[in-house]
C-alpha cells in the first residue's frame, strides 16, 4: 500500500527544472504570432557611400571616371542635357499591409558637353512630386448581368438561330 501512495506523491511533484521548461515553452508560444508582426525593412537600388558623392568636382570629373566608381546609373537621361540618376529607396512592410517608402535618395549628375559634371543634387522624398495616378476605364458594350440573370438568361435559347448551335 505504501508504494502505491509513494508512486502517486511522485506523479503529482514535478522537478523543478521541468516545470521551468514548460512554463519556457508556453511563454514561447504565446510570443510567436508577435514576431510575425515585426516589420520588414527592403532596401533596393544604389547603396550611397558619401565619399564618392564628396568627390564630385564640378568641370574636373569625367562621365567615364563616374561609371567606373559608382557603376552603372538607375536612369539615364538625354533631355536637357546629359544626366545619371542614382537612386535608393527604403521600403518598410508590416505584417499584412502594403509595403510603403518611407526614405528615398536620388543623386542626379549633370553633364557638360565636354562630358565633365556640370552639376549634381542630392534629393530626397521630401523634393519629389506626387501625381496622381487616374484609371480610366473604357466601357463594354452591352449589359452587366447579374449571377441569377447569367443562368437564367439562356433558358428557352434553344433552336436553329440559337448563337452556337451550329454543330
């Protein structure tokens, strides 16, 4: 009888070190789904190093001497002269929204017609011009049809000038 009570006073004492290691595991648990709630910070384009931008010189540096320390421009342009934009932006995605640029950077470099950098700017997300984007849609012609009247519309189209029944 005595190990009958000796076994059931062990069942119900648990060791310490098990009970932390549940008490660890719950704790686990219930912090997961908050780690999928961090946001995901993605940067793309150009990574800026200040020290190739600080030595830029107006009239003295070549485009070819551009090319070769800051690689090849995100966008080139012809209009108003020659001009290489570099740019960097920060996107930030929190959990199920749509990702959103909090921080941009665009080094643009202008060109002379000797091909050494007239000017250059630095510009962030605060210079840039928003438009607005209009959809327009061009209309079908013709009925929108409900899910009823789609099903119910071809009963009785059966016969000779039916569409499709010229098997």
């Amino acid at each position: 009888m005595r190990l009958i009570e000796q076994a059931k006073i062990k069942q119900t004492v648990s060791h310490p070190l098990l009970r932390a290691s549940r008490s660890a595991l719950v704790l686990a648990a219930l912090l997961a789904p908050l780690s999928a709630c961090a946001p995901v910070i993605d940067n793309r384009g150009y990574v800026f190093d200040e020290r190739q931008i600080n030595s830029l010189k107006k009239g003295i540096t070549k485009r070819q001497t551009i090319q070769d320390s800051f690689g090849s421009p995100s966008t080139v342009t012809k209009l108003n002269g020659d001009a290489f934009y570099y740019v960097n932006s920060r996107f930030v995605t929190e959990s199920y929204r749509a990702p959103e640029e909090v921080a941009r950077k665009v080094l643009a470099i202008y060109f002379a017609a000797d091909n050494t950098v007239k000017d250059f700017a630095v510009y962030g997300l605060d210079d840039g011009i928003i438009v607005p984007i209009i959809a327009r849609t061009t209309a079908t012609q013709g009925q929108e049809l409900s899910v009823l009247g789609q099903i119910f519309g071809n009963l009785g189209r059966f016969g000779d000038n039916a569409p499709g029944s010229d098997f």
